[in-house]
C-alpha cells in the first residue's frame, strides 16, 4: 500500500527519523503494566519499535487511510488496531480495567486535551511518554514561579514525577511543523491519592489560573469563601507562586472551612 498522505486538519507531521522513533519508544520502562497504548500511530515509524518490547501494544488511530495503511504493514497488530478517536472512546472495551501505559507523537492541536484524558484514566494510566509542541512539553514540565506554569503543570505534577526528556527539530518530520517538539515522561507516583477532595483540587487549579495575575483572594471569589478563610495569608499569593503541596493544602482548608 502507498504511504499515507498526512492530513492538516488532524494535525498530522509524520516523523522520519528511525533514530527519535526508537529513543521514543526506550522512553517507557515497562514497570506495572502489560499494556501499551500509542495514540495516532500514522504509518507506524514508532509502532514498529513498541512491538520489539515485551509488553502487548495496541494502537489507536482516527485517520482511517492510516488504519489501511497499518493492517497491511504491520500483521503483529492484528486485532490491537482500534479505529477510534481517543477523546471519545472508552478505553476500557479495550483494556477492562488493566494497568496500561501511553506513547505517542501527538497531534499538536489536541495534546493538550490528550493529557486530560489521560489524567482521567490516571488509576490505569501508570506511565505515560511522547511528543508534544516543544512550548506544551516544557508547560507540563515546569516548576512555580514561571509565566509558562500553569494548570496542566500542576494537575500532572500532583499525580506524575514529570520530566522533559529532548527537543526534536522541525526538519525530522513530514511535512514539517512550524515549530520544535519535546518529548517528555511521566511516571505515576507510588502513592498517586490526593489527601483532599480531588474533584475541588481540579476545580481550585483551574480558577485560580483563568486569573493568572489575580490573587487567589479574587481569583478564587467564585468558591464563595469565607471572610475568616480569605484572611489566610496563602491567599495572598497568585497561582503561579504555589506549588502542588501548596494547591493541595488550599483545597483542605477550603473543605474544611465549607463543613
């Protein structure tokens, strides 16, 4: 079957260097699981390296002329093909509540979005690795006190030990992107269990960032707290000061103050 044409409006670059593709897929350890899922696998240059390891690898992909493609390149995956878009679909037709871990060259216009999902499935999802846009990459990774930390830093950072592993250069893919990529690990925690309500350690994160520059008093007013709670001095500070422990030990007071 000829090569497959790469698509822009799914955010297709298909990578062409052998060498990242199998750095890529060496990022993984392979602890705790015995599933691999890679995400929008196109014509498989990272695919081929994940069925070298010992572990079962499915791959799932939205671009049906890659599925083709696929099927009639790569017989090992029989029947671990799913022709699906993974925002939508409920991965545990696949895996039944199994341990797994996912790779891929994500499509930059939705990787951030992927994350999500993937935080979603964090009881399943014990490690997790790829490349994003270099800028995205880095954001997942980064430390407080920067302008580019934000609220997926600190959502994968509370559950993930987050590392920024390369950068991958434009002219390694086809068609080119217009900017640099990063590839990235994120290794679940052993104890992965927030000590606070986790639905409102999400929802704390995300207002206290769509104010950005905003104190947590006033960025935070939406939750409605306390005038006793808002005299808390941690409340003076702004999102991009406080790190994961300090996001947590919002949460716990505002719980408390709410009982």
């Amino acid at each position: 079957m000829d090569k497959v044409k790469a698509k822009k409006h799914l955010g297709q670059h298909f990578l062409t260097d052998e060498n990242i593709a199998k750095k890529i897929a060496d990022t993984l350890h392979f602890e705790g699981y015995d599933n691999v899922l890679e995400i929008g696998p196109g014509m498989g240059v990272l695919t081929k390296y994940l069925l070298e390891k010992p572990v079962n690898t499915y791959v799932i992909e939205i671009d049906t002329e890659s599925v083709d493609y696929l099927n009639a390149n790569y017989p090992k995956l029989h029947n671990h093909i799913i022709s699906q878009d993974f925002l939508k679909y409920d991965i545990n037709k696949t895996f039944e509540g199994k341990q797994f871990a996912i790779i891929g060259n994500f499509p930059y216009n939705i990787s951030s979005q992927i994350v999500f999902r993937a935080l979603e499935l964090r009881s399943q999802v014990a490690e997790f690795s790829g490349m994003f846009q270099k800028e995205v990459a880095e954001r997942i990774c980064e430390k407080k006190g920067s302008k580019t930390y934000g609220i997926l830093s600190v959502l994968v950072q509370a559950f993930y030990d987050a590392e920024y592993l390369f950068t991958v250069h434009e002219n390694v893919f086809n068609p080119p992107p217009k900017v640099k990529s990063g590839v990235l690990r994120l290794k679940r925690k052993e104890n992965f269990a927030l000590p606070c309500n986790e639905k409102l350690f999400f929802t704390v994160v995300k207002t206290g960032f769509q104010q950005r520059r905003k104190t947590l008093r006033n960025s935070l007013k939406s939750l409605n707290l306390s005038e006793s709670l808002r005299e808390d001095t941690i409340f003076d500070l702004r999102p991009e000061q406080l790190d994961v422990q300090q996001f947590i030990a919002i949460t716990q007071k505002i719980e408390a103050d709410a009982i």
